[in-house]
C-alpha cells in the first residue's frame, strides 16, 4: 500500500493534484451499496405505493446528477466530464441494492464520481420513504471496480 497521500504537498497541506502531464484514456468505475428496508416498504416498492412516486427513476436521475457534480461536492476532486453514467437497483427481501457505472476519456479516474452516485441514490430513496420507514440504514457503499482502458486519444481534445 501506498503511504504517501497524493493530496498532501511536503509539509501535509491539502493541494489538488496536478494531473496535467497524465495522458487522456479510456476510464471505467462500478461502485455498490445498499438501503436496508422493513418489509412493509418493501412491499410498498414493489406496488409502487410509496406517496411519494417512482422510487427508482427518481433515485437514478439524483445518482446521475450527483456523479455529474461530484467535484463541486468533494474538496480537490478534478472536475471530471462524464460520457456516460448507469444506475441499477436490485430490490430484495429487505433493501435496495444500488450500482452505478461511468466512463469518461480524461487524465484522472472516475471513482469518486460512481460513489457519490450510489450515495445520493442511497439517500433519495431513504428520502423518499422516510414517511413510511423510520429504521432505514444506508451501508456498504464501496468501490467495486476501476479500470484503465488504453487507447489513442487526440490529445488535442478536451474531454474530462
């Protein structure tokens, strides 16, 4: 593991890292979590009885928004100019598993920008239930996966 955080200058002061001399490739993140749920609610998703609508494309358009605006969210995050971004929910017994998926070409990753969409799903639809579910708990929000795709990219374009 890495101990030097990128963050820090040489006397540990915050500083944006300086991603300028990077090359512009193809960059991938999936992140994961989850909203555990009574079954009562549960029952209210799946008939889609909950008062205050769709719960799912509601979440989904917070989570591609959030990811969308992550920078202005996260102190020293790069702005990152997304190509695309997915949000999928999985309804169980008692919660909602949420994913999201991005891609960008740019100098740096996207993984910030995957986790805050699964967090800002996350807590739409806590808001969205919280009428109808008092003992919800939002956990398990972690990086799933972060690729790297190389290509050719003018570097003459800007992208992210």
């Amino acid at each position: 593991m890495n101990n030097r955080f990128s963050h820090l200058d040489t006397e540990g002061r915050a500083k944006m890292v300086d991603v300028s001399q990077k090359s512009i490739v193809k960059r991938t993140a999936k992140a994961g979590g989850y909203i555990l749920l009574q079954p009562e609610t549960v029952a209210m998703i799946r008939e889609g009885s909950v008062p205050k609508g769709d719960i799912f494309t509601t979440a989904k358009l917070a989570g591609i928004m959030a990811a969308k605006r992550t920078s202005e969210l996260i102190p020293l995050c790069h702005p990152i100019m997304t190509d695309a971004v997915n949000m999928t929910f999985t309804l169980t017994a008692d919660r909602v598993m949420i994913e999201s998926t991005a891609v960008c070409r740019g100098r740096t990753g996207i993984e910030m920008e995957v986790l805050t969409a699964v967090s800002v799903a996350a807590l739409t639809i806590y808001d969205m239930c919280k009428a109808v579910d008092t003992q919800m708990e939002i956990g398990g929000i972690h990086l799933i996966e972060k690729k790297k795709i190389k290509e050719l990219v003018d570097e003459n374009t800007q992208y992210c």
